[in-house]
C-alpha cells in the first residue's frame, strides 16, 4: 500500500505544481478562450489543467518504473507504452480542441485512436457475462468492444465537465472505491503479483493528480471561482484512464465459479453505476441533438448539471449532489463484497442512499412549488405589494423569460409573501 501511496503522492505534487504553471503562463499569455453561451462561469478563465493532469501521470510513471517493488508492473513495458502513448495523444487532442475548437470528427477520431492503441497492445475486454455463465470473445469482437467502451466513457466523463470541482471530484471518488475494490480481491501473502497490476497503478497515480487538481478548479465562493479548469484535454484523459484500469483488471481474467464471477463483475459494473448519470446525460443529448437535426457531438446548455442550477441549486450544491450519487454507487456495490450478506447491506445502502440523494437533488422544485401555490393562493392586490406576482406561472401578464429563479430568489419572494400577509 505505502508504494501506491507514493505513487498519488507524486503525482499529487506535480499535479499541484503544474496547475499553479499553467495558470501563471495562461494568464501571462492570454492563453483562455471566450466565454461561450453554455458556460455556467461569467470571467475568462484558463482551461488547460489537462497538461498538469498528464505530467503528474507521466511522472509518477517514470518514478514507479524505479522502484524494485514495482517491477512486475512494467514487466510487460508493451501495455505500459500504450496507455502512456494513449494518454499523450488523448491530451493533444484536447489540448488542441481547447485552443482552436475541432471539429467533432477530428477529436472521435483521435479518441478512436487511443483506444485501439490501448486494445493493439493487450489492454482488452477479452470477455462479457452471460446468463449464468461468461462469453469468450474472438479478437475482432474484443477490439472493438474495448474500442467502444473506452470511447463511450471518455465521452460520458466530458459530458459532465461543466461545473468547477465536478470531475476531479467524481473521479476521485471513483477511482477510491475501484481502487478499494482491487485492493480486496488481490492482495494476500502470496498474491504480490496480482496486487501489483496495471490497472491498480493507473488508478492510484489518477486519483492522485485529481487530488492536486482540484484546489485549482474548485469554487471557493460564488465571487471566487474556479482559477483553472481541466478543459477537453483533462476530461478526456480521466475518462481514458478509468475505463483503462477497468479493463486492464477485469476484462482479461476470466471467473470460474458463481462467486468469482459476481466478484468480478463488480469492476464492470462499477464505473457503469457510478457514471450512470453521466451515461444518461451523454444518450440524452446524443438523441436531443439527432432530433434537432444537430451533429450529435454539437455543444448546448440541456446538459443535466445545467438543468440542476436551473432548479435554483447553487453551484457548490450542484457538484455536491453528483458527488453523492458517485459515493452511494460506488460504496454500495463495494459492500457486495462482504460475505454472506454483501448483497443485503449493499442493496440497502444504496436503496437509501438513492432515497436521499432523489429528496435532496429535487428539493428545489418542492421549495418551487410551495412558492407557486402561495402565490396563487394570495390575493393580486397583496402578490403586487409584495412583487411576486410574476412566480406566478399561471399568470397570463408573467413574463415567461423572466420566470426562472434560483432557489434563492425563490426563497427571498416567499418570505416578502409572507411578511405581507403577516402585516395585513
């Protein structure tokens, strides 16, 4: 464990120091982009922390490559090189799309790249669970499986990179709980070299670089925002390294036995639970889009952290509530794992967890709806004294550009509603 230890402490620091970097030579350079109609932040704003993520990467790579311990994890420097080489083309291509805004075509075509780079050299899906048993792949059908998923999660993860603090936290999260899960199902006295794999090296250097991100890119207060954000760059490479360290620990060895299979599928089911939101969000705008008559890599402002600040969630609360959903996800199938009644504790935990998770993410429409029948309820004369005439959605004179409000607004027209009837 101190070894893995080591390892996100190191990229942590290089993660940290190379944030600080970029956000210097950015400012000094005018290195950031227009704010566009989507964006949720109102000043300009440096977005090429994925160049900090990627250094911390490498260097923890090369610092891991020196240590005896660790050996047997570049043992095979084939699949070490892919995922290296992926992460270096993946970030270009970002760094790229950051700068100039490429095209859709361009940067799938890239991300297919990585991925079949990934698959070429052994990093591979090579089967799938049936009902009851597994299913073998052919290695036409495992390349292109794997090409698939890693794409798919990449693309799931940029979809979500919308608000300060949200990937870097999500991912973190994640990678904890995969890492937790590697951690239970390889180690033993005489299991070192299943302990030290490929994929429990790439999430521990992740988790890592997120943690030294994150200061950077997380909003302090709504008049200080984020100093720095990951960009398309940054996304794209948390998203291709968690899917490669998925696949690397679950998609080549084979179960056997009914518990063995259920302790394995838990790594591909994982990363699918714990980005579920995200995976949701990517097939809604990839469907929103294609019935618009839109390419379905088009940018817009539908995306489902968007719809939570339009609820009236602050931005904090917002990142807040993905941040939950990742945990119950991920720490509830990490308790299948518990034998005997794994299944019953985890089940419940989520079952709940989700209980609260639904109760908090939709408190702002409730807070919403009492704004609207107390207004209704009100007599016109009182609603105009105490202008919250137009919460009224009902109301034919409301201006419906002008209905939208935050939780807070909403909260401040109920209490003048109220101070007004009080009075009267």
């Amino acid at each position: 464990m101190i070894f893995y230890v080591l390892i996100a402490l190191v990229s942590g620091l290089i993660s940290f120091g190379g944030s600080w970097l970029i956000w210097r030579l950015s400012h000094k350079y005018r290195l950031y982009p227009k704010i566009r109609e989507r964006d949720v932040h109102d000043r300009p704003t440096p977005r090429l922390g994925g160049i900090a993520l990627c250094a911390g990467i490498l260097i923890a790579f090369a610092v891991g490559s020196q240590i005896p311990a660790l050996s047997l994890i570049f043992a095979q420097p084939q699949q070490v090189l892919a995922v290296l080489g992926a992460a270096l083309l993946i970030v270009l291509i970002g760094v790229a799309d950051d700068i100039w805004d490429l095209d859709w075509f361009t940067k799938l075509a890239g991300q297919i790249m990585a991925a079949g780079l990934l698959a070429w050299q052994g990093v591979q899906i090579g089967w799938l669970p049936g009902l009851g048993t597994t299913v073998l792949l052919p290695p036409y059908a495992s390349l292109l499986v794997t090409i698939f998923v890693i794409v798919l999660v990449m693309n799931a993860v940029n979809f979500i990179d919308g608000l300060d603090g949200l990937v870097a936290g999500v991912a973190t999260i994640a990678s904890s709980a995969f890492f937790i899960y590697g951690y239970l199902v390889s180690y033993g006295p005489t299991e070192q070299s299943d302990y030290f794999n490929l994929a429990q090296f790439i999430t521990a250097a992740l988790i890592g670089a997120c943690l030294g991100f994150l200061p950077w890119n997380w909003r302090r207060s709504d008049d200080r925002p984020a100093r720095l954000f990951m960009g398309d760059s940054g996304a794209l490479l948390v998203g291709l390294l968690m899917a490669t360290s998925t696949v690397a620990l679950a998609g080549q060895t084979l179960p056997e036995s009914g518990r063995e299979q259920l302790t394995a599928l838990i790594p591909v089911i994982l990363p699918l639970a714990v980005l579920i939101v995200p995976l949701a969000d990517f097939t809604l705008a990839i469907l929103r889009r294609l019935r618009a008559g839109k390419s379905p890599f088009s940018a817009d402002r539908k995306h489902l952290h968007h719809r939570l600040l339009d609820m009236g969630h602050s931005h904090t609360h917002a990142v807040v509530i993905f941040y939950a959903w990742t945990a119950v996800a991920s720490g509830g199938l990490l308790l299948f794992l518990i034998p005997g009644s794994g299944l019953l504790i985890g089940g419940l935990v989520m079952l709940v967890g989700f209980v609260v998770c639904t109760i908090v993410t939709l408190a702002p429409l409730s807070r919403r709806k009492a704004l609207e029948a107390a207004v209704q309820s009100a007599p016109a004369a009182l609603t105009m004294e105490a202008h919250v005439a137009e919460f009224d959605p009902l109301d034919a004179a409301a201006d419906a550009a002008e209905s939208e409000h935050t939780d807070a607004e909403s909260a401040r027209a109920l209490a003048r509603l109220q101070k007004r009837e009080a009075s009267s």
